[in-house]
C-alpha cells in the first residue's frame, strides 16, 4: 500500500525537538508521572510507563530523575497531580488539530490554546469536532534504503496492522495500541531500528497547504508545540519541506 511522503516532515519535526531538549524533558517527566500513577510503578507490569520511559532516555533524561519522578507519582515522593485534556480545532485551510496536554491548571490551560488559536487563524472546535479524522495507533517508520521486504515480514507476523511504502522510499509500520510494544521488540530483534517509534494520533487525510497558508499552518503548530501544557500536536496538514 502506498503512502504520502512524511519523510521530511519527520526531519523538520526532529529537527525542532533537536532545539527544545528542556521542553521535551518536561514531557517526558510529566508522561512518566501519569503513566506511573496510572498503572503503577512496575515497568514490567505497566505498558505505558515503559514506552514513557523509553521516549525519556531516546531524549537523555537521566536515569535518577526517572526513578525520582516515579516515585513522585506512586506516592513515595511528594509531587504534583496532572490531568490529561485533549482539545481539538481547525487550523489554516480547515486542516485538523488535536492538542494533547497534561496540567496542574485546566483554566490556564484552556486559556492558553483557545489565545493561540484565535490569535493564528484557527478555530478551537468542541470535543469530537476532529478525532473522528485521526486513528489511535502504533506507528514506527523506518528511513528510506530499509528493506520493505523484511520490515513487512517480520512486522505483520508480529501483529502489525498495515506496512506501507510512502512516497520518498520511507516505510511506516501500523499497530493496534496494545500490540506495539510487541511489534516493535519484534522490529529491532530483527536488526530492524525505527527513526520513530510511537502510540500516535494518525491522521486518515491530509490537507496539502501551500505558500502563504503553510506558512500561517507552521506558525500555530509551533506556538501550540511551545506551550508549556502541551504533550503532543496532531495534525493532518501536508506541509512543504
């Protein structure tokens, strides 16, 4: 099955996290407190406390904040309470955004991504006005050059959902939640190392933006992105390189 080219746009995104390695330890240590709250603070026994701690090192958290956070938000520690509050909306081109926080103050919150909407161009929409757009899944794509051959071997025999050939030669692995983890361990005893590895909010269809319009896109993903609450921005914009 062929895809859309998503190559460089992983790059750009990679490359801008490049850029905030302290917003991205903040997430990561809020994703950590949640999960562990959650599900406990045994990793062999909680699935997404493991993924968090795996995107904390893939980001050189150290170990001994982990362990601190972890015992923060299981109740060894004095920490703070975290909510998790997804907003969505409509960007440039009515292209569609989910906004994925974790906060200690749903008014600020709020506020802040409703501000960053209407002061770019787009419009906060109510709750369901576009995760109907978007598929809750395991993601991993390997670069341009891997063998699709033996990615989709190794995946679907492991559970994987779909394997899909983009456009610029790069290959994207699709799981259900659950079955990620497993696929992934598959992947990489295979000798098979994915560039992004990832439970995600896949978007079903893009919107191509050009010019002026991806540019506008660009400018409220960052603000967005750069907000102190938020955890992930889903969108499903194609934007230039």
């Amino acid at each position: 099955m062929a895809g859309h080219s998503k190559w460089a746009n992983i790059q750009h995104r990679k490359g801008r996290q490049d850029e905030k390695r302290g917003k991205l330890w903040t997430r990561a240590i809020r994703e950590i407190m949640v999960a562990a709250k959650a599900g406990g603070g045994d990793l062999s026994a909680n699935p997404r406390l493991r993924l968090a701690v795996d995107k904390a090192k893939a980001v050189n958290l150290p170990a001994d904040t982990i362990k601190r956070n972890i015992d923060k938000a299981t109740g060894n520690l004095e920490g703070v309470n975290y909510e998790e509050i997804r907003y969505e909306g409509y960007g440039i081109g009515g292209a569609a955004i989910i906004i994925d926080t974790m906060t200690d103050n749903r008014v600020r919150t709020v506020a802040e991504v409703r501000h960053a909407f209407t002061k770019h161009g787009g419009n906060m929409g109510t709750e369901g006005s576009v995760a109907f757009q978007f598929k809750h899944c395991g993601q991993l794509i390997f670069a341009p050059g891997t063998s699709e051959d033996k990615v989709m071997e190794v995946a679907l025999d492991a559970g994987a959902e779909d394997v899909i050939a983009d456009d610029d030669g790069a290959i994207e692995v699709l799981t259900a939640p659950g079955d990620f983890e497993a696929v992934k361990n598959a992947l990489e005893a295979a000798g098979l190392t994915p560039d992004v590895a990832e439970v995600t909010m896949r978007a079903e269809n893009t919107i191509e933006l050009a010019g002026d319009d991806a540019a506008k896109m660009q400018k409220l993903l960052d603000v967005l992105e750069d907000l102190d609450d938020v955890q992930d921005v889903y969108h499903n914009a194609a934007l230039p390189d």
